[in-house]
C-alpha cells in the first residue's frame, strides 16, 4: 500500500516537473518573439528575402505555345 | 586681558562657523532645488518626445493601412474592369480566327490570348503584395526613426533617405495600377504571320512587366538605402520607447 503511494507521489512529481520545464521553454519562447521587429538588422533581412518575381520564368508555357506556331 | 582676546577670537570663531555652516546649508538646498528642476524638466522633455513618438506611429499606421487598401482596391476595380473588354476582345479574336484552317494553330492562339491576359492579372496581383510588404518594411524603418528621435539620435539623413523611398513606392503604385488596367489583344492577319503576331502582343505584355518590376526594384533598393542610413546611427538599435510611461 505504502509502495503504491511512493509511486503514485514520484509519478505526480516527474508530471509537475514536465509541465514546468515546457512552461519554461513557452516563455523563453514568447520572450524571443516579442523581440522588436524593427532593428535595422531584422529590416535588412526582410529585404533580402523579399521575391519581387521572375518575369521571364512566366512567360516559358507562352513562350512554348508561340514556338509550336 | 590676553584671556579676554583669546575669548573674543573664540566666540568669533564660534559664531563665524555658525554662519558658515548656514550658508552651506543654502547653497546646498539651491543646488538641490537646481538638480530637481532639471530632472523634472528632462523627464518633461522625455514625455513629449514619447507622446510625440506615439502620435507619429499612430498616423504611420494608419496611413499604411489606408494606402495597402486604397492600392488593393483600385487594381480590383481595374481589373473588374478589364474583364469585360478581355471577353470582348476574346470574341473579336474568334472571328478573326475563322480565316486560320488549322484548327490546333487556333487552339494556341485562343490559348496564348487567355495565358497573356492571366499573366498580367498574376504578375500584378503579386506586385501588389510585394508592394505592401516594401511598405511595412519602410514603416518598420520610421518606426525604428522615431524610437531613436525620441531618445535624442539625430536621424536627419534617414528622414531624407525615407522620403526618397515613399516617393518610390507611390511611383511603382502608380505603376501597378496602370498595368492592372492594360488587356493585350492580337492583330490577326494571315496565318503564316501567327507566330510574329502573337509575339506582337507577347513582347509588349513581357516589356509592360519589366518595367512594373523596375519600379518596385527601386522602390525597394531605396527603402534600403534608408536602412542602411538609419543603420549608420549609432546605438540606434538600442533606442526604446516604453508602451506607457
């Protein structure tokens, strides 16, 4: 009976632990994000990563069409 | 009588030190009322330069906001537009294919007519959100203006950096809203003429195009430029304004 106890506590224990440690890593998580977006670093990035597009690329089924003219 | 000297220099002595020790105290309480006021006056200064921060930011998004509306609602109505003269042109197409004997050379061309006009519909849908993303990256830059304005940082080459970039973007919006409402047609004539004739058309979409993208390009190479001027501030990443002070 006294074993069973042990373990139901240990058991109960290891849980608290699991949900305090993903607690934990959700804040660090939500501290992270709410870094602010606007440092000259993160706006050059977002440039970079801006695709204006490849026009030529979306003329290749036309461009097949007109050649089969 | 020497006692009597020696107790006269003692209690000038004595008092002579009750007066200095008064003094000091003034002095040190007008020295204190000085650093007080200028603390309080800093602390003004810092709370107009906060609000003054959160009215531009308040304007700048708002405006932002109105603008990626304005833009995305004008290339609609153009294109709303569009639709009826693409269909009428399409019809004006099938009659003039009607002197073509091959039928699979008809088949591409009606092909090719609908792919052009799709193209230009895809391309400028999509030059419109990459637009409003130039845009908030700018007003990413005038925020991050602000913040160092208000902290003091002198950001005069960046203001005139982001005006230049404001000017970019509303060209390639204009951009944008003129190519929203262009259709490309054929001039059919003879059948051995297909090919350069739907080139015709091919060419001046692809041209149309180039151009369009230019101008977001430069839009973007200036919102850039306003980055990397803001970037030459220094310590302007560390600029903060609390949320409410």
């Amino acid at each position: 009976m006294n074993k069973n106890i042990l373990i139901g506590i240990v058991i109960v224990a290891v849980i608290l632990v699991g949900v305090w440690i993903f607690l934990q890593q959700g804040t660090e998580t939500q501290q992270e994000s709410q870094a602010p977006a606007d440092t000259t670093s993160s706006i050059q990035a977002d440039l970079d990563a801006l695709d204006l597009g490849d026009v030529d690329a979306e003329f290749e089924s036309i461009d097949q069409d007109l050649n089969s003219l | 009588m020497i006692k009597t000297i020696i107790g006269g220099i003692v209690c000038s002595m004595f008092l002579a030190s009750f007066v200095f020790a008064h003094e000091e105290t003034d002095v040190q309480r007008t020295a204190q009322d000085v650093r007080q006021n200028v603390l309080e006056q800093t602390a003004k200064l810092r709370q107009e330069a906060v609000d003054r921060f959160k009215v531009q930011r308040q304007e700048a998004e708002a405006q932002l906001r109105a603008k990626k509306v304005e833009l995305q609602d004008r290339v609609k109505t153009a294109r709303e537009e569009m639709k009826s003269k693409i269909e009428a042109k399409r019809v004006e197409l099938k009659e003039r294919l009607e002197t073509i004997r091959d039928t699979r050379k008809k088949q591409i061309v009606e092909r090719v007519y609908d792919n052009v006009n799709q193209l230009n519909e895809r391309l400028t849908t999509h030059f419109t959100n990459v637009l409003n993303q130039i845009a908030e990256v700018l007003d990413r830059v005038k925020s991050r203006a602000d913040k160092a304005e208000a902290n003091g940082l002198d950001v005069s080459s960046a203001r005139t950096a982001i005006a230049t970039a404001e000017g970019a973007i509303t060209a390639a919006r204009a951009a944008i809203e003129a190519q929203a409402a262009k259709t490309y047609s054929f001039a059919v004539s003879t059948e051995d003429k297909l090919k350069s004739d739907v080139g015709e058309a091919r060419k001046a979409l692809h041209t149309d195009l180039v151009a369009v993208r230019e101008t977001l390009k430069a839009a973007r190479d200036a919102v850039r430029q306003a980055a990397v001027a803001l970037a030459q501030v220094p310590r302007v990443d560390e600029a903060e304004v609390p949320e409410e002070e």
